[in-house]
C-alpha cells in the first residue's frame, strides 16, 4: 500500500470515526462495494466517491483530496485565494500594496531604533507614503 493511500485512509478513518464500509455506504446513500472499491481498494481514491463522502460526512471536500493526493495543499490554497482576489479591484490592491509596505517600513525603522515605531524622519520615505495616499484617495 502506497503512503498516499495510507494517508487517506488515516483521514477516512478520522472522518468516520470507526465506522464500517456499510455503514459510510449507507450514509453515502450508495452500496459499500462501491465505498470498497472506490475508497479502500483504489490508488488512488476515485475523486467523486471522495467528494461525496466528504459531504456525507459533512467535512471539507478539499480536504479528503488533498489526502487522497489527488491535490496538492498549495494547489487547494491557491484556489481558494484566486477568486477572493479576482473580485477586488485594482484600486483595493493598490491600497493595500501601500498599507503592507507602510507596514514594513516602520517594522523596520522599530528594529533599526529598538523602539516604538514612529514614523522615520527620512525625507524620501515621507514623500513615498504621500505619493502613495495622493494615489489612494
């Protein structure tokens, strides 16, 4: 049995919680020789038997193929991080581009002083925040 395999049937296991073949078939709604097949005997996972007892169980899917690797982690997170991010327009992006660096810049000038951040008394980065609020509002 490959490690793959012995991963997600450690997660079917967890999700189950000890029960049977007939008794994920039955709340699966399909027969346990289809659960046998589908879940246990195929490497790997047949990925709509997973969807579905994932959803019988009523745990992300997206977990059970990960576990399956059928998905890789970052491919799931960069999935659910793409269509948040395709909504936001451009101008929010910008936004918080200039928050994250503002961030970053005076993270930086505390570690530089070993002391509260405050704003740096360099004239460049003052302009560069201004710059970037006059772009911002």
């Amino acid at each position: 049995m490959s490690e793959r395999m012995e991963r997600f049937l450690a997660w079917r296991d967890h999700v189950a919680s000890g029960d049977s073949e007939r008794a994920i078939a039955a709340r699966m709604g399909i027969g346990n020789n289809r659960v046998g097949r589908h879940l246990r005997e195929s490497d790997p996972p047949v990925a709509e038997t997973v969807i579905d007892f994932a959803r019988a169980y009523g745990v992300n899917p997206v977990d059970g193929l990960v576990a399956a690797g059928l998905l890789t982690r970052d491919e799931a997170l960069r999935a659910a991080a793409s269509e948040p991010l395709r909504a936001v327009t451009g101008l929010q992006l910008l936004d918080e581009l200039a928050r994250r660096e503002k961030e970053r810049l005076r993270r930086s000038e505390a570690d530089d002083t070993g002391t509260e951040a405050t704003p740096p008394k360099r004239k460049r980065w003052r302009r560069d925040i201004d710059i970037s609020e006059g772009l911002l509002t």
